[in-house]
C-alpha cells in the first residue's frame, strides 16, 4: 500500500472511531442504570403543613450492600431555621436499624442500638462521604428482594408567593443522586403541580399529570425530576424563605428560562455532534483540495532509477520519512552503513577463538579526505565512544556496553545533539506545503468552543444535575482527539510536496517497492559491497527496519544484529520519540428545593 494513503487511512478510521463513539454518546448516554439496584415503585404525597411522606421499593439484586437510603442536597436537620427537611420517622423492614445523618455529620438512631453498630454506620457513611440522608441499615448484608421503606418529612422550603397563593420549586431526583426508578408517583393533597421539568435528551420517559398526580416511568440515574407546585399560602407550618413576587409573571418566566435552557442545550449538544462528526468530513476535504499530488508531475517517474540520486542517507531520512524535518529512530544505523558504502567506515566478519565477531573501524585518512558533513562527523564521534583506540568497535564490545545503563546514559548525555533533528530542520523547511497551521487553528476553535459551551451551561444550572453537561464534556474531548491523527501524521499527507520534491519522494517509494519485489539477494557479492551497504543505508533511511532486518538476519545474521543495535538500542535514545525497551454518588442541588434520590449501598 502506498505510504501516503496508509497514513490517510489511519488517520482516517481513527477519527471515523472516535466520530462513532460521539455518535453513540449522543444517542445512548444516560442508559448506564445499574442493572442490579433499582426502585420498582416511588410513591410521594405532599401533604397540607408541609409534610412530605415517601414510600419507596427498594430491589436489591447483590449481596454486598447493607443500607437502603434517601439522600436530599438540602440540608437535614432535626431542627433549625431558614431552608431545611426536617425529618420525622423512618420505617424501616424487619431487621433493618433507621439512621438520619443530618447535615452537620450527627448519626441519630430512632431506636437504641450498640455502640458497635453506630460505628459500624458511620463508618459506611464516611467512607460514602454521605451526608444528609435518612435509611435504614442492615448488620448483615442485604439479600436479594424488594423491601419498602417509608419516610416522613416537614419541608420548609423557599416560597414565591402572591395574597393567596404560593409556588414550590421542588427538586424531587438530581442526575446520579439516584437509582433508577421504573415508576414514579407523586400526590398533592389540597395544591397541584403546574409544571414539570424532567430533561429527557438522552432517555426515553413517559409522563403525565392528572389531576393533583404526576406519573412517572423509567426515571433513569442521569435524569433529575423537577416540579413547581402551587399551593395555598398557608400551605407550609413554617417556610424557609418567603419572598412576594407577581406570581404569574414569576411562573412564565420559570417556564421560558426551563425551556429556553433546554432548547439551548439541545442546540449545544446537536452542535457537538455535528463538530465530532464533521472532522473527518473537513480532514478529507483538506486533503482534496491541499494534499493530493498533481499527477502531470508524477506519471511518469521511472521505477528504475538507482539507489543513489545524490542525496545522503540521514537527509533521506529527514525529509522523506515521516514528518518532514524531523528524525525517526534509524537515521544513526541510515548513516552508518551509508558511510560504509562510502569507505569511510570499514565493517568487516573477523574469526578469532572466542567466536565470530564484527568488527567497525574507523578510516581516518578517508575521514580527513571524505565529504563528510557536520552531522556525519556526530556519528563518528558517537562510535568512538564504544573504540577500544578511537577507531576500532567490535560487534560483541558494542552490545556489552550496551548492557550497561550508565554507560548508555552518559551515551545519551555526550550524543544527544546526533539524535536531536532541529537543527538540521531548515534542509527539510521547503519540501512541503502544509495545512497544519490550517488544522492547529481548527483545534484551536474547537477547544475555545468547548469551554464556552461549558461555561453557558454552567452558568444555566446545568453545571453538577444533568446529562447535558456530561454529553457536553464528553463530546467535546471526543472532538478534540478527533483532530489529533491528522496533526501527528507527517505534513506531506495532507499537504502537498514542493517543487521537485514530489518525484524525489515517489522515486524512493518506487526504490521500495522495487527492492521488496526482487529482494537485497541481487546486490550480494561476497561478503558485503558497497553497493549492498547503500541498499540498506537508504532502506533504514527510508523506515523499512523490519524488512531490512528480516533480509540481514537471512544473509548475514551479525549485520542484523549491528543494525539492530544501532537503530532500536542506540537510536532509541533519541528524545523526542518511545521505542520499545531491550529485549522481548454526589452531586450539587442545580436549582430547586430538594434534590437527592433514592440509592443502596
């Protein structure tokens, strides 16, 4: 396969995943109800004075838990002033011992238990970091099977109020404070619910209002349920807050700020998947228009064309493999056996009694005659480093020291500028016309975009209760990944090569092609020539380690063990990549009076 379109290609299924992870996030997000735990039926009344009673079937479909709960993220308290749930009485199954764990940390147990089973509650408690919530514990744990609870509480809640009439704003479930809950209902005695304001995106719900009751099915962890209530003014014993407003322009003004935050989410999260969708969509269409190659320049490149065309092995590898300008883990092997071919270098198989061994020497009146350039001359004095005299490297020498790490870290330290490319980056600096600032303003808007849309619905009150903010996050950083394989694949992939870089490119991957099509074999001769050690030099250039490495381990076992050395060992010590090593339920309130739900824990 063509090289470039494999990046593409990559790139391309990459961001197509994550487009379909998004896509999935849009749609099905929210239906992670835990399959075990769950309520069967809630049924609420809301009595005159405020009173407030729930009964509530518990399923319990595991056996490790020991608590049946009601949490609330208003403070509870057994007594106080202002905005709180009073509670009144916990009944709890046979078995079970009630608890209320009020908002300032107190454990209070309507019945007399040990003190070792106080601890043991607060103990689960603080290790929930719970905290106003009512239940019922269980010493042993909880078989599997529904159980009934029935709680009763005086709410004094925040009012807006007009002469006769006043309206609750009551929060009765938050986002993920709650199990599910299959049904769900909810009785006025002597008021009525007027609106209600369950978040539905993401989840299939069926409710309905008749009369003074609202019915619920399938309440699911991620949705809250929200209820304004109009009652009698002397409705509530003792209200927290009572605050006197135009009750009518308060209740349209309630409604149009619910369903205005509403729309504007759905328009958010709409957006979102529009954006995660359409990266792939605009990365093609960048490369239609900037990255394909004019084929009047490349049609007629002759696949034969030898080896070398005067380019040096680690300039091959610089511009033509990878990113452009960049170095990749085998330009130090690329070099090495290049200046072999040249003479520079002589790589010999010596026979001595301790075994076949390589040995590398230096030629150093060819070194003070040959056309070496400066990055040629860094890799000379990198092979040095492992000389017995300053020229002379064996083979077995070589991967002893190797072994040794501190010897390999103070290799790294003395030979770091061989393996850094930014200064030889310019050679490469006009090979190719890139979209990448194109892409980088692109992920640019896109994290800007994302921020805001975070902020909005902070600032809206969907910040800790809802759904829409997790779809929001969630799409948001899926967009973000989304960019990133088209800004790490080389620029060339979707830019467009310059001048005649473009035959110079498709002539060494017609080399490739040719040399995999008839093999190494045919430049054999002997040991090996200068024409075989020019073959490998630009293979290794141009990124073919394991073809060359399969091709030499066939041929000449201790070539593929140099080159391997010099490409993984060496040259993965190169900073700016990672090779292989050596060898083989609590949320905030979002609004309203209340809050909370049902769990088991």
């Amino acid at each position: 396969m063509d090289r470039e379109l494999k990046y593409l290609l990559i790139a391309l299924i990459v961001s197509v995943i994550i487009a379909s992870i998004g896509y999935l996030v849009y749609n099905y997000l929210g239906y992670g109800d835990n399959p075990f735990n769950y309520v069967t039926k809630y049924y609420g009344e809301l009595q005159p004075g405020g009173v407030y009673i729930e009964h509530i079937n518990y399923y319990v479909g595991e056996k490790r838990h020991h608590m049946l709960y009601r949490s609330w993220n208003t403070p509870l308290l057994t007594e106080g002033n202002g905005v709180y749930i009073e509670p009144r009485t916990v009944v709890c199954p046979q078995g079970f011992i009630p608890y209320i764990y009020d908002h300032n940390r107190n454990l209070i147990t309507p019945i007399d238990v040990p003190e070792s089973i106080k601890e043991k509650i607060l103990e689960e408690l603080k290790d929930a970091k719970a905290h106003d919530e009512v239940g019922c514990y269980s010493p042993e744990e909880i078989r599997m099977g529904t159980y009934t609870v029935t709680y009763r509480f005086i709410l004094h809640p925040p009012l807006k109020c007009n002469f006769t009439n006043c309206v609750l704003d009551f929060k009765v479930a938050d986002k993920s404070n709650h199990i599910k809950y299959n049904e769900f209902e909810l009785s006025t005695i002597n008021s009525q619910v007027i609106y209600y304001a369950p978040r539905t995106l993401y989840a299939l719900i069926t409710i309905k209002s008749i009369g003074s009751t609202i019915y619920v099915k399938d309440l699911h962890e991620f949705q809250s349920l929200r209820l304004l209530i109009l009652t009698p003014r002397n409705y509530f014993e003792k209200p927290g807050i009572v605050e006197n407003v135009d009750l009518g322009k308060y209740i349209e003004d309630y409604k149009l700020s619910i369903v205005n935050s509403e729309l504007m989410a759905r328009f958010l999260i709409n957006i979102w998947l529009f954006i995660v969708l359409g990266v792939p969509v605009i990365a093609v269409i960048i490369y239609l228009i900037m990255g394909r190659e004019r084929k009047q320049l490349i049609q007629y490149i002759d696949r034969n064309i030898p080896p070398n065309i005067g380019e040096k092995a680690w300039v091959v590898n610089l511009i033509y493999n990878g990113e452009p300008g960049v170095f990749t883990k085998e330009v130090l092997a690329a070099t090495v056996f290049d200046l072999a071919s040249r003479g520079i270098i002589d790589i010999k198989r010596t026979y001595s009694p301790g075994g076949e061994d390589i040995i590398i020497t230096i030629n150093d009146e060819k070194v003070k005659e040959g056309d070496l350039d400066d990055y040629e001359r860094r890799v000379l004095d990198t092979l040095r480093m492992f000389s017995v005299d300053g020229r002379t490297i064996s083979l077995r020498e070589f991967e002893k020291k190797l072994k040794d790490r501190k010897f390999v870290r103070s290799i790294k330290l003395s030979a770091r500028d061989v393996f850094d490319s930014k200064q030889y980056a310019s050679l490469a600096k006009e090979a190719v016309k890139s979209p990448r600032k194109i892409l980088g303003v692109l992920l640019g808007l896109t994290i800007a975009s994302w921020i805001v849309s975070i902020v909005f619905l902070g600032i809206r009150g969907f910040l800790e209760d809802d759904i829409y903010m997790v779809k929001i996050v969630t799409m948001g950083l899926l967009a973000i990944f989304a960019w990133i394989p088209w800004l790490i694949i080389p620029s060339y992939v979707l830019g467009r090569w310059n001048k005649d870089y473009t035959i110079k490119y498709y002539t060494w991957m017609n080399f490739i092609e040719n040399i995999k099509k008839s093999g190494i074999d045919k430049y054999l001769y002997e040991q090996a020539g200068s024409t075989w050690f020019k073959v490998i030099a630009y293979l290794l250039a141009l990124g073919e380690y394991k073809f060359v490495d399969k091709n030499l381990a066939r041929l000449n076992n201790d070539l593929a063990r140099l080159s391997r050395l010099l490409a993984y060992y060496l040259g993965s010590y190169y900073p700016r990549h990672f090779y292989p090593r050596r060898g083989g339920a609590g949320g905030g309130s979002g609004g309203g009076f209340g809050g909370g739900g049902a769990g088991v824990r």
